[in-house]
C-alpha cells in the first residue's frame, strides 16, 4: 500500500467535551464526568475514564520459536491470567525503555533486536488508553534477580509460538493484547517479515 | 492441540477484593474503589472499573473478500476512527443478537453465517470489559433504513480485506478490536479455515 487510502477521511462534527467535573483520581486513572455534546447535536453525559500510563506488551520470540508467557492473578475479572509480559509506561517514561524494563523485571530477559508491532486504543468510547506492543528478539538471561512491583506474584512458561496461538484462540488466553501480538507475529511470520529459520521454528 | 495445555495452571494467592466504596455510576459504567490485598499481602487501594455492556465486534466479510468498515468521531481520544462495526450488549440480551442488532444498525447488512472469533478482556488490570468479536459471512442488505444510536454519526466504507488489514497494520485503524479481528481473519484465510475462493478473494 502506497500512503494512506483515501477511505480513511474524516466526515461530519466531533464531539464537543463541554465542561467536566472531576470524579475521581488514583494513581493509574483519573474519571471525568463532560456535558459533552454529539456529533448528532444530542447533548449526552459523558464518564471518561483517563489513563495515566500506555499499555506496554512485550512478546518475547525465542530463535528457538518458543514464547515466554508470565502467569498472574487479576483483580477485575477474578481469575488467573497467562499473557505476554505487559505494564505500564509513565507519559515521562519512552516507551521502548518501559518495555525493557517490563522485560527483565518480568522475566529477567534483555533483547538484542527490538521492533515496534502496534500502537493501539483499547476501549476507545470509555478510556483514552493507548498501548505499544513490541517484538523482543536475540534474547539472552539479564542477569541479576528480577524485580517484580511489590503487588505482583508472577509465574513463568516458555512455551513453542504455535501453542501459545493455539491456548489463545482457544479462549485460554483472553487478554486482548496477547491475543493481537501472537496474531501479529503470526501475520510476521507468514508474510516474510521474520527471519526464514525463525519463521520455520514459529509455524512448525 | 487436544485439550488445555499443563502450563495454563494456577498458582499463587489470588487478589482480595475487600470493602469497596461506590464512586460512580452511569449507564455505561461504575467505578468502585476496593480496600484489596494483592497475592504478595501487601495492601493496595484499587479503583475498579465495571462496565455494564459486553463489547461487540463484528468483522463483515463479503464473497467478493472485501469487507465493511464504519467511520465516526470519537470522544475519549478526540480523533475520528475507522473500525469494523462495534456496540454494546447489555447482560440480558444475548451477544450474537446483539451483534445481528449493531450490523444493522450500522451498515444495513444482514449476514447468513456467522462465527464466534474470540471472547476477549480489554483492559485486564482496571476494567472488567470483555469484548465477543464475530466473523459475519454471506451478507445482504437488510432492507429498511438503518437506525443508528441518537449519539452517532456514521460513514461507511466498502474495501479490499488485505487493503483494510495493511491500514490497521500501518496504525490507521488503531481501534485494537478492529486490528485484532482482522488479524484472526487473516489467520483463518491462511489456515484453511475460510472457503477456498473467499480466502483467496481476501489474499489476493
């Protein structure tokens, strides 16, 4: 694709946010309450929900085709949740640093090569969160301990891609990230876009 | 696979919610803020956010492999998105009603077969969101005009698939629903999975 197609134009009125009233603020969200008015004209009440951090998922490809995957108990959905390693990035904090740093405090990996694979909205009529997904590649042991935030118990699995496709599609895995990343790199690896023996070793 | 791969297992103590305070509440959300414990012990204050809808995604996939897109402004990252069509399902209506409901409201489109694509959480350490994305195949026109919400203003767009999955690779449509199922699309069309001459309309 050559540019960006001309489908993609923009038509009719914004949102108008009108004023807002201050819910609520902890250190991850702040809740926001507009006298917003549509783009149909209809004033509506409008909670947003405001994020202080992106989203940082980090989907670590072994040249083996394996993927370590980290295992947590989650608050909102009362279940224990297997996903690619993910946190959150401070807007003063670049993104590919939090990835890093994600990396080794998770899993005590560090990445020779990294590429940058989505930057995207995750529930974008609510939150204005945004996430960054990125490959992590050439990995080797970081050394040292890891050190996990004081709120997280954290297991680990390395695991071969296409298993990790598969628990994922199958409804094992449900965090939306890990779902989109082992898709994406899936999509890397089918379209030439990752080292062929990579590539290989991925799609069995 | 056959079945739940071992390493899926459990481990550790799961998160205590504890007393919670009622912050907020609208039609679309609630906001609670939980005295919890996390599975290390230590204390933390949690301000969940409970949604009262099910995201609803649908991928309209057409014979001749192009599919339909929606277009409109919204709110929380003051931009305007191209996505697939997405809505809302309270907890009492069933999700693929409520998705055969979105489809015609927002592209006048009926599909003959549809199929279940993921089931999915969105924002797994703040919200309880979970999103249900469906694959809709064999379309017509509804007939009748559409009815959208009284808040929306929406654009259409009719496009190649491969050309609509090359803009949300490229960060055009960073709605992760959006680049999630197209994803899952592709990997359907690559393994067989969708009709032969559908999936070659869509590789092209």
């Amino acid at each position: 694709m050559n540019g960006k197609p001309v489908w993609l134009k923009a038509s009719g009125k914004p949102w108008v946010r009108g004023e807002g009233r201050p819910i609520y603020d902890n250190p991850w969200i702040s809740l926001t309450e507009y006298q917003a008015i549509a783009p149909t004209g209809r004033p509506a009440l409008y909670g947003l929900v405001s994020f202080k951090n992106a989203a940082i998922a980090v989907l670590p490809l072994h040249d083996d085709g394996t993927v370590t995957l980290v295992g947590q108990h989650r608050l909102p959905h009362g279940g224990y949740s297997w996903e690619i390693p993910e946190g959150g990035a401070p807007a003063a904090e670049d993104p590919l640093d939090a990835a890093k740093r994600e990396l080794a405090e998770e899993t005590g990996l560090e990445a020779a090569e990294w590429r940058e694979l989505m930057r995207v909205q995750l529930s974008n009529s609510i939150t204005d969160e945004r996430a960054i997904g990125y490959l992590a590649l050439e990995l080797s042991e970081a050394g040292g301990a890891h050190e996990a935030d004081e709120t997280e118990a954290l297991a680990l699995a390395r695991v071969p891609f296409r298993e990790a496709l598969e628990a994922a599609l199958a409804g094992h895995m449900p965090d939306v990230l890990t779902v989109a990343m082992l898709l994406r790199a899936y999509h890397m690896a089918r379209e030439g876009h990752l080292a062929p023996a990579l590539a290989r070793a991925m799609l069995g």
